[in-house]
C-alpha cells in the first residue's frame, strides 16, 4: 500500500480527512480493491498493488533513494549522517524474515535507535523524530 495524501483542495472531493482512529477502516477497505496485476489508486494518494518486500526496496533503491534497514544491531542513527529522502525498513512483530535480511542488507545499511528492542510504531515516531530534528537544524544530508 502506498499512502501519499493530497494535501491541497477540498476535503472530500480532492482530498480525504483522515485521523489516527480512520486507518485501520482504509486499509480494509483498500484491500478490498486490490486488483490482481494492477496498481490501484483507492483514494487520491492511496494505492493498493501486491509486491513482495525485496521488490519494494530494490525499486526504492533503483530511484536513488538510501535505504536503512532498521536493527538494533544496526550503527547509531545518530552517527550515520543520513541523506535525503531516505527509506526506513522496518520489522513486524516477528522481526524481518532471515531470508530477506540477507539481500536487504546489500541494498541498504543497518540502522540502530539504541540497544534496546522497541514496538515497530514505536520505532517510526522515533525515525521520525530524529529526521525532523535534522531537518530542523539544517543536517539533513
Ligand atoms: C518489535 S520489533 C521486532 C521484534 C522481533 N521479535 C525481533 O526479535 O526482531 C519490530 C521492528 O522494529 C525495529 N526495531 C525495534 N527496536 C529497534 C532498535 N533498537 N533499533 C532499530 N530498529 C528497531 C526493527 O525493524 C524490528 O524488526
């Protein structure tokens, strides 16, 4: 899935509201447009198309994008420098399946938020923090 809201016009009409408690009902009702072999745009900014992990990141990576994958065994985010428009991987519960780590970590570097093992949406607030804070003082790379 792929979220990139309008932000400009008329709520409704160009572009949806959306709050925190919404998302859960969106991507339920995005899966049901999923269309077999076809980038789906559900909502303005909101597609749907089915694509393994390895794809996703290679294409990312092919648009010169830097990709982190996100490990605690990772080097210290703050210490990497990081570029613009990077691209955080992140695990679920389970962590990212071995098999796929494996080609991930040619595509991209490790990247660590400290030692300790955080919830996955505990982890993107805390990138997201760090890049503001960057990009606040003027270090985004
Ligand atoms: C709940 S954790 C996965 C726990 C899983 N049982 C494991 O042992 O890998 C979810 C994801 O958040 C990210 N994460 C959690 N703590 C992190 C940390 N300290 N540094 C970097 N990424 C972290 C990783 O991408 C991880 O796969």
């Amino acid at each position: 899935m792929e979220f990139e809201p309008v932000t400009e016009g008329k709520t409704g009409m160009d572009k949806i509201y959306l709050s925190k408690k919404d998302i859960a009902g969106l991507i339920k009702k995005m899966l049901y447009k999923y269309k077999e072999g076809k980038k789906n745009e559900v909502f303005p900014g909101y597609w749907i198309e089915k694509k393994g992990l390895l794809k996703v990141v290679e294409e990312l990576s092919e648009k010169e994008k830097s990709i982190y994958i996100l490990d605690p065994k990772g080097e210290d985010i703050r210490e990497i420098g990081i570029g613009k428009n990077p691209v955080f991987v992140v695990g679920d519960h389970l962590g990212l399946p071995q098999k796929e780590l494996k080609r991930l970590k040619k595509m991209g570097k490790l990247v660590s938020i400290g030692k300790r093992k955080y919830f996955a949406s505990q982890t993107i607030a805390i990138v997201n923090n760090e890049i503001d804070r960057l990009e606040d003082s003027g270090l985004l790379e």
